[in-house]
C-alpha cells in the first residue's frame, strides 16, 4: 500500500498544516497548488518542520487533463480537497467567480478519481452549509438551510455532487468535513495564517491590528442576539484541524465499503467577536485599537458545532484552548514581521 496523499490547496493555510500533520503520521503527501492564496515559501517551511520535503505539482486542480498527466507516476491513496475561495463577503460581491471554481474544481477531482482509481476522498466542507440554525450546537442531523452565502452556497453543492456521484454507484468513500472557524498556527511559528490582501478573517485581523500594518479592527456588528451583541462562532486551532483529516484519511482507507458521510469539526464551545478580541489581549498582554462597524452581508448569527459524533467515529477530539490558539496567531504574526 503507498502512502501517496493528494492535498489541494497543500500550501494553504489548512492545507500546509495538514501536511505536516500527514508527515507526521506516516504519509506523503503531494501538493498541487497554483498559488492564487498561498505562497511558495510554505513548502520549504513544511519540510523545515517535519525534515521532510512535500512533492509539489504547481498547477490548478481544476484542469482534470493536466491533473491526471501530472500524477500518472504516482500510486496515491487518497484525496484531501482543500482547494477552494473561501471569503463570505467577497463570495458575496463575486458569486460567479466562487461557482466556478469551488464548484468545477470539485468536479475536476471527482473526475481524476474516476480516471485515476483513487478511492478515498476527505473534502473540505464548512458549518456554512447549515446556514443560520435554528437550534444549537449544531449535529450532523440538523438540517442544511438556505446558505447565507455564495460561499456557503458551493460547498451545500460540492457535498450535494459528491453524494450524487456516491448514488451513482462509483467506487468512491467520502467524508465531508464541516469545519467551524480555524484560527492560530504551527507553534514553531515556520507556518500559518496567511492572508493576500486584507485579511477577510477575524483573527489574521486582529493579529495585523496588534503589528500596526492595520490601524484599526471593525467588528462588524454588536446589536445581534447574543450576551455581548457580536457574532458567536466555535473557533478551533487550525493542528487539531489539520489531525482531524488525517484521522478522516486513516478512517476511509481502512473501510471497506463505499460511503459518503458528513462530520462536524469543532470544538463544541461558542465564543464571541468580543472574546476572542479580549482574550487575545489578556494573553498576549496587548491592547488592540478597535470600533464598532456596520453588520456584514453573509455573517451567520451564532453556530458553534455538536462535536461527539466526530470522536465516536474517527476517535479525535479538539486539544488545543483558545488561549493557545491566539498565543500561536501572534507568535506568528511577529515572525512575519520580524
């Protein structure tokens, strides 16, 4: 059996950490990446973690004939499919641009699976797809609602499609992981957050608001129905997001059957704009300069996630505090500065 994973979107954010994870555990992973939200130098600073050098293949996953011609010398085992746009508020101005290539490189994979006989797919899925819920936590059971989105919108369709072509009778085993929020970064600091522009996340934001490069962090919004006002989301450290897929990827290779299933990513706990804000500053001994802005079109209201049945089924739970989790974003943040 080889040990060959295909990671999408591998110099990524969730993608480089979940690489290095997979080395950690055993595995091989080989990157394809164009680069379009992400940086080369990712994929040194995962070989200067692990001592191991990733297989990088500089493309776009959503060319199917490019795809299959540059793997054809590799026996590889499985699919992790980060790659993706992910900004609700861009999704939102740029809708075509989010279908497009959410939706047809999703496609595009399905379809180097079929050709290539890889069976084991692990995609990256979001709470978006539950919409605004109506009860909370979140379970896998709680239904998925007019996504408040574009973004959302094409990953409710990319899981629809995956479970389309499952009915279908093809040989695939699939597990669409719905994450919540992930925040921080490696602890060594080599890789993290990694934002082109403007950050669109709270906490890259918060982290450049602290390093001077932004004067000011908005909080979009304080008059919704929550303790202080400000959104509430289940912010998970972006490791013990990246171990939760390579336990999916242990998980579907190990099954014999075909499957396609969906599994929350969280850590089961809600926490506000606010918190977050005030916590990074307690633990890193810093005052931000922030204000009170506008709502923002897309943002969901409270979602934090029901997390048992991913330990029931893949044996992993979250295990890394918020503290540390911001404590690693700064950590971080000073090294790109530095």
């Amino acid at each position: 059996m080889t040990n060959f994973i295909l990671v999408t979107g591998g110099a990524g954010y969730i993608g480089s950490h979940t690489c290095v994870e997979l080395i950690n555990s055993g595995y091989d992973p080989i990157i394809v990446d164009n680069f379009s939200n992400s940086e080369r130098f990712v994929v040194d600073r995962i070989k200067e973690i692990t001592g191991k050098q990733p297989i990088l293949l500089e493309g776009d996953c959503g060319n199917v004939d490019w795809l299959i011609k540059v793997t054809k010398d590799y026996k590889i085992n499985g699919c992790i499919h980060f790659a993706a746009y992910k900004a609700v508020g861009e999704s939102a101005k740029e809708p075509l641009t989010y279908f497009e290539n959410n939706i047809g490189s999703t496609i595009s994979i399905l379809k180097w699976m079929e050709a290539t006989g890889c069976e084991n797919l692990v995609f990256s899925s979001s709470c978006t797809v539950y919409g605004q819920p109506d009860k909370l936590p979140v379970t896998e059971k709680s239904p998925k609602k007019t996504a408040e989105s574009p973004y959302g919108r094409t990953k409710q369709m990319c899981e629809d499609i995956i479970e389309d072509y499952y009915k279908s009778g093809k040989n695939i085993k699939a597990l669409a992981l719905r994450y919540f929020n992930p925040i921080g970064a490696h602890p060594s600091a080599l890789i993290g957050e990694l934002p082109l522009g403007v950050p669109n996340n709270l906490v890259p934001f918060i982290t450049q608001t602290a390093a001077g490069i932004r004067e000011k962090l908005i909080v979009f919004g304080n008059d919704y129905n929550t303790e202080d006002g400000t959104c509430i989301r289940d912010y998970i450290h972006v490791v013990d997001l990246a171990k939760a897929h390579v336990s999916a990827i242990q998980y579907l290779i190990n099954k014999k059957e075909n499957l396609v299933d969906y599994i929350n990513v969280g850590t089961g706990t809600g926490n506000s704009v606010l918190d977050v804000i005030k916590t990074f500053e307690k633990v890193n001994k810093l005052q931000l300069n922030y204000s009170i802005g506008e709502r923002r079109p897309g943002d969901v209201e409270k979602v934090y996630a029901e997390a048992s049945y991913i330990n029931k089924t893949l044996g992993w739970k979250a295990s890394k505090s918020l503290d540390e989790a911001l404590q690693d974003a700064w950590r971080w943040q000073k090294k790109l500065i530095n």
